[in-house]
C-alpha cells in the first residue's frame, strides 16, 4: 500500500552527529565563559568530593563531605545544567559563570528535585544497576522542565521528563556514547579537556531537549 504524507507528522530527531557538530557551532566564540562556568562547579564538586573521600581517616569528615555533596553540589550540578540551557537559548555571557549559583534563589525547589532524582536513581539501582542507567535517562531532562515550568513541582517535573524520553532513551545513551573518544583523551590530558568536553555534552543534552519538545509539543 502506498504511504501517504502527513504534513503534520513530526520530522524525525536529527542524527546525533549533527547534534554534536551543531552544538560546537554554537558554541563558537563563547568557550571562555563556558569554560570558566565549568570549572568552578568543578572544583565545587572536586572539594565536596574529597572532604568526603576523608572518612577513611575521618569518619566525621566524610559526614560533612557527603552532606556537602548533597546539599551544595547537587543542585549547584542542577544550576549548572540550567545555566547552559539559557546560554544556549540566548541568555548573554557576561554572568555565566555565577549563573548556576542561581539554584541558592530557589534553594528548596532546587535541592528537592535534585534529591528525589538522586533517591529514585539509587533505589533503581539497588536492584541492579542497568535499570539505575535506564531511569537517569529517563530523568535527564528533569533540570530544564523545572526551569521552563516553575508551576510544576518535583515530582511532576521527574514525571514530565519520564514523559518526554518514552522511546528516546538509547538515542540519549548514543548521543553520550559519542564522546567516548573525547572521554579517553579528558583522561590523557588529566581531565583538562573536561572543561571543554562537560559543556559540549550538556549543551548536547540541552539540544536534545529541544529537539524532542519542539516535535512533542
């Protein structure tokens, strides 16, 4: 039987090449703030990190370096995940860098989506620890649902996202494993190039985002 067009039948999702090619484009000319908003959530996330790494010899210490991880980090890593969405939606450079600290204005809603992501992925991977991937996937477009929908709460953002990935998972899983060989070389140049590589996969994650709300809407 001979297919008919539909001219209103979403286009497909373009290739996750393309997506990578067009995210670099457009970060053409802003690397230096971008770079210098990752790197100082990077040494955010590095301290609470190693003040954490501490209970070995401090048991205490690690208390406090976990309570850092989860109370400062996680939605700092939020803020920052909803920095670059403005950034690539136009927002102007000059406060990108201090962009992410926005999370502080917002603290509860903030830290509560962040944590009750961090809750479910946890649980899921109790179980095992595929469908722990699976269901951070599920929930990757969690940051930009709740900075675009305010009315929604935390829970309804996680929904919204499980949503919004229905099928679209593995592409999301593809589109990251593309940067593998990127991957290997932040390692080899004692993870330097992750300044330039974290932003071009969030800004990638961003465009995905994009790209799945303009042909779900």
């Amino acid at each position: 039987m001979e297919e008919t067009f539909n001219p209103n039948a979403p286009a497909m999702m373009p290739a996750n090449v393309d997506i990578r090619r067009n995210v670099r484009a457009q970060l053409k000319g802003h690397w230096t703030n971008v770079v210098l908003c990752t790197l100082v959530m990077l040494i955010i996330a590095g301290v609470c990190s190693a003040v954490s790494g501490a209970s070995q010899d401090a048991p205490l210490l690690g208390i406090v370096g976990t309570a850092l991880t989860l109370l400062i980090a996680t939605p700092l890593g939020f803020g920052y995940s909803v920095a670059l969405l403005r950034h690539m939606h136009g927002e102007p450079d000059d406060d990108l860098v201090t962009r992410p600290f926005m999370a502080f204005k917002d603290y509860g809603r903030y830290l509560g989506t962040s944590l009750l992501m961090v809750v479910y992925i946890f649980l899921w991977m109790l179980l095992f620890i595929i469908p722990g991937i699976i269901k951070g996937y599920s929930y990757a477009m969690t940051p930009y649902i709740m900075d675009e929908h305010p009315e929604l709460s935390a829970d309804e953002c996680i929904e919204a996202s499980k949503k919004m990935m229905a099928g679209y998972k593995w592409k999301l899983f593809l589109l990251d494993l593309g940067f593998i060989g990127w991957l290997i070389l932040c390692v080899l140049t004692l993870g330097i190039l992750t300044l330039w590589v974290q932003p071009w996969m969030e800004c990638s994650h961003v465009k995905f985002y994009d790209e799945l709300k303009a042909r779900q809407a």
